[in-house]
C-alpha cells in the first residue's frame, strides 16, 4: 500500500477536478477514474491506493459494483472506502462496506477529516 | 069441406113447424077473444094451447090495464097498426108480429098474433155483451189494446184499452187509417203502415214496433202484433191487432244491455286476460286478452271447456306439471283464492290470481286473471345484472373486472361471452366466457364492433351479438355475445349489452386514466429524484470551489482551476433552470421563437467549440464537415439548443469514440447529422426516446433529466422540421435533422 495516494471515482470532471485540486494541495498524490472499470484498470496497474472515493451513479460500472468488484479482490479489499453520493438512501448495498459517506454536496472541513482519519 | 081439407092441412104443417120451433100463431075476434090457437111454448104444450080458445087476450095475460104491452100491442093492431115487439112471459121473451085481421071487405074483424120464444137467442146476445166485456176487462188489466182495419172501408176501430193507452179522447171513435197512423211517433208511421199493407197483401201473422207521443208528451214504445181475416175466397177483408206498452221493458232490457255492456267494456279494457268459469269447469266468460295472452284460439275458448284449455295452455309453460297440479288443487278448494307466477318457455312471465265467484255466500266457480309482468320481471333482472356487473368492475385490475363480467354474462345474455381489447390497433381477446365446448365456437370480432356500432348478426344457425367499448368517442374493445340455439337476439337485448358496454368502458378508462396518473406521478417523482441528483454533482464542484478559494486551501495554478470550474457549473445550472423552463413552456404551449437570418455552418462552429473541453475530457474526436448554402430563418438560440443538446448527448453516451457532426444543403432544406459510435439505443427504445423523461440507459450509470431530445424534437418540429434517430446497441446512433430554410412558426 503506498501512503497518500487517493483515487477518486466520479464521472463528474468538475467534481475530480475540484477534489484533485484540494487534496494535493494537502500534500496527496491523487488519481481519478471516470467510472468504475477506469478505477478498476489504474488500481491494477499503480500500487493499491490508501484510500479511494467513490461516486454511486457512473457509465459502465456504477459504484456498487466497483465497491463489490474491490471487495471480492484480496489485493484491494481492505483499502478504505468513501462512498460520495446525491442520495442519502442510496448504495444502500454498499454502504456496510463503505468506511465512510459523504452526501454531496459536502464542505470542505467534511472532506478534510474524512481523509485524515483514513488516509493519515 | 074442401075448406075444412084445406084447414086440416094448413094446421098439419104448422104443427109439424112448431114442433122444431117454439112458437105460438093465434087469432082474436074484435074483443079480443082468442078464436084460433095453435103451437106451444115452455109453459104451454099443444094442448093445452088448444084449450085457450075462446078465453081473451086480458084474461091471458092477467091483466085488464090496457096499457099492458100485449094488451096495447093488440088493441094498437085493431086500430090498423102492424106491431112488432118483444115480450116477457114466464121467463121466456117472446118476439111477437101482431097484426089486424080483415075480411074480404077489408074491415078489421079482429087480429092475428105470432111469438116465437127467441129466450135463447136474446141469451147468446147477452152472453156476446158480457164476454166482450170480459174481454175488454182483460185488456185493460193486462194493457193490451187492440183495433181492426177494414179493409174495404179503409174503417179502423179500436178497443177501449188501446184508447187509454195511446191516449185517445173519451168517445174518439176511429176513422181512416191515415187517420190513425197519424196518431203514431212520426219517424215510425211508414213501418207501421208498411208492416199493415204487407199483412194485407199476404195474409199471415205479422208485427212491429213503434214510438208514440202521449198528449202529455211521454214517449212510449208499443208492440203490435196482428193477423188479418179473409174472407170466403181467400180475399183479405180484415187487419185485426193487438198492441201493448212495452216502454218498462224496453227500458228493462236497455239497462240490462248496458250493463253487459258495460261489463263486457270494463273485461276488454282490462291489461289483465279475464277467465271466469263455473265449479264444473265451464267457461263462463273470458275477455280478449285473456285469449291473447295465452295464444288460445277462439274456436277452442267457444267450446267452453276449462279442461281443454288448460291442455292448449300448460304446452307453453316451463313446468307444466307443476301448473296443472295448482290448478287441480284449486278447483278442489273452491273457496280459496292464490296468486302465483308463471314462467314461459319462451321468456314471458305472468302472474295469476284466482279467487271464487261467490253466490250468496256459496262459491259457484271461480276468476281467474293473468297479467304479463314479462317487462318487469326483465327490467328487475336487468338492474340486479347491471347491479351486479358494476360490483365486479368496481376495481382499478382490468383484467380481474373484464373476466368477472364476461362469467356473469353467461349465461343470461348468452352462452358464451367474449372481450376483445384494441392494443396496438388491433383487437386482442382477453376473455372468454361460457362451457368450454362453446368457447371455442365465439367467432372473431365483427368489424362493426371497430367502427363503434353494436349488431345482431348470425352465424350459422345462432344469433350473436356484438357491442363496441367505447372511451371518449374511441373504440377500446368489443364484447361478443353467442346466444343458444333456442334464442334470438332482440333490441331489448342490444340495449342492455350496450349498458354493460357503457360500464365496462367506464371501468377500463377508469383504470386506465388512474394507471396513468399512477406512472405520471412516478415519472414526476423519479424526475424530481434526478433532478435533485442533477443538481448536487453541479453543487458540490461549487461547494469545494469557493470554499478552497475563501479557505486559502488551493495554491495560485489550482485556483484558476476552481475559478474555470465555478463558470462551468454556473453555466451548467443555468442550462439545467433553462430546459426546465423550456419544459413548462412546451407544456403550456408558451415556447417562443425569433426568426431571423441564421448560418447553420457558424452555429456548429460556436457549439462545438463551446464543448471542446468536454469532448477532450471524454476522448471523442469531434469532426464537423459542411456543404452548401446553410444560411436559412431560423432562432439562433433555439438553433444553438438543438446542435448542443444532440452534441451533449453523442459525447455523454459516445464512449470516447470519433463523433461526426455533418450538415448539407438540398432543395431549400438543410440536413444535420450528429453520428457517435457509443453504446446505441435499444430497438424498443427508439419511439419513446424524444417523450420527456425517457432515457435507453439506466439512471445509475448515466445521469441527465432526460429532457434533451425530447426538446429538440420539439424545437425542430415548430421550425417545421422532422428529427428521427438511426441506431443499434453498442454500434452507437445516428440522429437526422431535416430544417426548412423558411417556414412560419407554427
């Protein structure tokens, strides 16, 4: 596991525009995907990230799937998770394997504790 | 002695003629000495009339009174008189000839006398007198009049009786038979003189009537029988009649006539068939409706037999048995009375009641009546159908209420049953009712059914029916209906199929419109649910923005980025308010359009640029290509929508593959193409795809309010264009805008 790297699951470019910009001004070293099979594909060929965020509603492979698709693999079940979405009810499968939720649209404090306390 | 001869001969034959006779001849001297007796009465034999020579006429009769008639009548002959009288002797009246006696000189030298004892004679008289008194008695007392016409003197008279009946004066006596019939009511004297003439000229029994008007002005009505006499050699010589008042009868008998008539009104007038017969079963009366009703014919209702008829009439009953038992049973219990109901073979219904004929205090037969409650039996049946029916349509589950009233339908409307229901066009069966042999055997639907007109027709040997379901002037479905063998569709039918059909339809768009706020409402609700989600991606690219920039967290290069980003999405937001202002225009039928002179080829320019970023991002190659003249009256805006919202659309479902965007001149129109090779849409997508709210994709994977196509669509039809798609799953999609150059705005 390297320290510090975040990937970021959103099919919003703004979204992981936004949050690429915060957290390396954090001092994180941060990807992004635009859907689930993209995060898939750059965890497969980077070192498993120390933390990952994921939007539910995505093409191709929306975030229950990816959060199932991570959970199921050895390498990257246990890398923490936070779960970013417009429904406060949804993912409700994913949710129990979530480490944490952000309902969007979040503050900046929200997001700052959440990747401190997980990604350190 | 000659002389003596001759006197001895002469009192020979006398005797001989008073023996056959009664009867006495004498002779008197001048004192009126009897000198020649001969003859014999009661009192006086031969003999002793012989005896009475030589005493006087005085000494005869006891009495010397010269007035005493026999006395007077004999001195009156001595004067010269011939006298002729009656007279009383004994008890026997004597007509006697007195008459002088003279000698050859003609000196009267005494008298001689004849009397012949006509007792019997006067007897017979008196006897005529009385029995025409007893006659006349009897007249008056039994009002019979009566009078003679003769013929040859054309003389009428007439009894006393008729006098006083006809209200003739006292001592009128009769005259001419004009006379007379001129003493009739005027509209009757040319029968009544006909009806004499007639009789005169053929003789013979004869009568007639005839109206009179009393002096006091009564009106009677009289009754004239007659016959005529005719003499020796057959010759009429007599018209001799009786006549009496019939005026009480007359009346009697109106009020009895009336009354039957009145009765026999009141029985043909009657809705009720009226059958009244004896306790031995004999019709007494019946009225025409009674024969109508049961369809007896009335050559068998004259012959008069209950019996009869009520083999003729159980025929057409359902339970023939059972009716004749009743029956039976009443004719044994005379003094009951029963009201039941009949059921027909052929539908109808009747109700009986019957209830004895009593004869003081006696029950003598028996009434029947029978009154057709056919309509009503129908029109009850016909609202617990109806009734029932609207109980199993009273679901919102079309297919649960259609089934329910297709079983209830069979079998009182038919044997079998069948709804079909328009989908798509086209009429699809939904149900069929009835024995499974039967069900098979409902034909297709009848093509009238689809242009909304209810029939009978038939098919083979059966009658069916067919009614059409109709919603808001729209053909929905049909129903079917196959009658047994034994039935013939009526119009009495057809209006009740067409009431069910009115309910069934009521039911279904009922459903239906309630299905169909039912998705609105969910359409709306996962409308709002996007909407929200559409809203909060926008929202927190802004939130982390501004908050990265007010806090000092982003270093100078990233705060340009922040500051791109918060103009992305300000944009975004605004696209987002504006579709969906654009949405309760076209609802409201308020989106508004400023023609004017605009190039297709620079908008294509301007747009795509506009989302070089975005294209870049998602890693599509956008290649616009032109041809022609592409300059026509168009709302650049609205232009502007239509070529992002397509553009939008190719890069968000286009998976990063080269997207074409192409746009030729022909003909005063100009076609647009914007092709992608992304994931396509599904085939049954295709129709639905420009209506609101739809997407081919699943909301997770792609978000959007699913509005755009379905304004462009909009936007490219008021410009008097036609938009249409071209696509297969995963071999991305094509779609083709064809714009007129100029056109006014609808």
């Amino acid at each position: 596991m390297t320290d510090h790297l975040i990937l970021i699951v959103d099919d919003d470019i703004d979204v992981r525009t936004m949050l690429c910009a915060l957290l390396s001004a954090e001092g994180y070293n941060v990807l992004g995907a635009s859907d689930g099979v993209e995060a898939l594909d750059c965890m497969r060929v980077v070192d498993p990230p120390a933390l990952v965020f994921v939007d539910l509603m995505m093409p191709r492979m929306d975030g229950e799937h990816l959060i199932r698709a991570m959970k199921q693999s050895p390498e990257l079940a246990r890398i923490p998770i936070v779960v970013m979405s417009g429904h406060t009810v949804a993912g409700g499968a994913a949710r129990p394997a979530a480490s944490a939720f952000l309902k969007k649209p979040f503050e900046l404090d929200s997001l700052l504790t959440v990747v401190h306390e997980l990604a350190g | 002695m000659h002389s003596d001869q001759a006197e001895q001969g002469t009192s020979a034959y006398l005797r001989l003629v008073f023996k056959q006779v009664p009867g006495v001849v004498w002779a008197t001297d001048r004192e009126l000495r009897l000198t020649y007796v001969l003859g014999r009465t009661q009192t006086i034999d031969e003999e002793a009339s012989a005896e009475l020579v030589g005493r006087t006429v005085p000494d005869f009769v006891g009495s010397r009174d010269p007035s005493e008639p026999a006395v007077a009548h004999h001195l009156a002959a001595l004067a010269g008189g011939r006298q002729s009288f009656d007279y009383v002797l004994h008890d026997h009246i004597f007509a006697v000839l007195i008459e002088p006696l003279r000698d050859e000189a003609g000196e009267i030298v005494g008298t001689v006398g004849a009397a012949l004892d006509v007792t019997d004679r006067l007897q017979s008289r008196e006897q005529l007198a009385r029995s025409e008194a007893r006659l006349a008695e009897a007249q008056r007392m039994a009002r019979i009049g009566s009078f003679e016409w003769d013929i040859a003197t054309d003389t009428v008279t007439w009894s006393d009786e008729l006098r006083r009946i006809y209200g003739f004066a006292n001592g009128e006596s009769g005259g001419t038979l004009d006379a007379f019939l001129r003493k009739l009511h005027p509209g009757d004297r040319a029968r009544v003189r006909l009806a004499l003439f007639d009789a005169s000229r053929h003789p013979g029994p004869f009568g007639c009537e005839h109206r009179l008007v009393r002096p006091e002005g009564e009106t009677r009505v009289l009754q004239i029988t007659g016959d005529v006499a005719v003499d020796k050699t057959g010759v009429p010589v007599r018209v001799v009649a009786s006549c009496w008042d019939i005026t009480a009868q007359r009346q009697t008998t109106e009020r009895l006539e009336q009354s039957l008539s009145l009765l026999r009104a009141t029985l043909d007038s009657t809705a009720d068939g009226i059958l009244v017969v004896d306790r031995d079963g004999r019709v007494a009366a019946y009225n025409q409706r009674f024969l109508t009703l049961w369809r007896v014919p009335p050559t068998l209702a004259e012959r008069g037999q209950d019996r009869e008829m009520l083999t003729h009439v159980s025929d057409q009953l359902e339970d023939p048995r059972a009716f004749l038992d009743g029956v039976r049973e009443l004719y044994t219990t005379p003094e009951r009375e029963a009201l039941d109901v009949l059921h027909f073979r052929d539908g109808r219904t009747f109700e009986r009641f019957s209830m004895p004929r009593i004869v003081e205090g006696e029950p003598v037969g028996r009434v029947w009546s029978f009154r057709d409650v056919t309509r009503r039996e129908q029109l009850l049946r016909r609202t617990t159908f109806l009734a029932d029916a609207a109980r199993l349509l009273s679901t919102l589950d079309v297919n649960k209420a259609v089934s329910g009233v297709a079983e209830l339908c069979v079998p009182y409307l038919g044997e079998s049953c069948a709804i079909d229901l328009i989908h798509d066009g086209a009429p699809r069966r939904i149900m069929v009712a009835g024995d499974p042999g039967e069900k098979a055997r409902v034909p297709e639907l009848h093509p009238a059914a689809l242009s909304g007109h209810s029939v009978i027709y038939s098919v083979g040997t059966k009658s069916h029916m067919v009614v059409p379901l109709m919603c808001r002037n729209a053909v929905i479905g049909a129903i079917t209906f196959v009658a047994p063998r034994t039935r013939q569709y009526t119009n009495v039918d057809l209006e009740l199929s067409d009431a069910l059909a009115r309910r069934i339809s009521l039911s279904i768009d009922n459903a239906r419109l309630y299905q169909a706020a039912h998705d609105a409402l969910k359409v709306r609700d996962e409308f709002l649910s996007i909407a929200a989600h559409e809203l909060r991606g926008p929202l927190t690219s802004l939130h982390l923005a501004v908050q990265g920039l007010l806090h000092g967290a982003l270093p100078p290069a990233a705060a340009r980025t922040a500051l791109d980003v918060i103009q992305r999405e300000d944009r975004r937001l605004a696209r987002f308010v504006d579709d969906l202002l654009d949405l309760g225009r076209i609802r409201t039928g308020q989106l508004h359009f400023h023609l004017e002179e605009v190039d297709l080829g620079t908008v294509l320019r301007d747009v795509v640029s506009r989302h070089a970023a975005e294209a870049a991002q998602s890693g599509s190659k956008v290649t616009v290509t032109s041809e022609g003249d592409l300059a026509g009256q168009w709302d650049r805006s609205r232009l502007e929508q239509v070529v992002t919202n397509l553009l939008s659309n190719a890069i968000k479902y286009g998976e990063g593959q080269p997207i074409e965007i192409s746009a030729t001149e022909s003909a005063g129109h100009v076609t647009l193409k914007v092709s992608d090779r992304g994931i396509g849409i599904p085939s049954d997508m295709l129709d639905r795809i420009f209506d609101p709210y739809q997407r081919a994709v699943d909301v997770r994977h792609y978000g959007g309010l699913g509005l755009g196509l379905h304004i462009v669509k909009v936007i490219v039809e008021a410009l008097g264009g036609r938009i249409r798609v071209d696509s297969r799953p995963a071999e991305g999609a094509t779609f083709s805008v064809d714009l007129p150059k100029s056109r006014s705005v609808v």
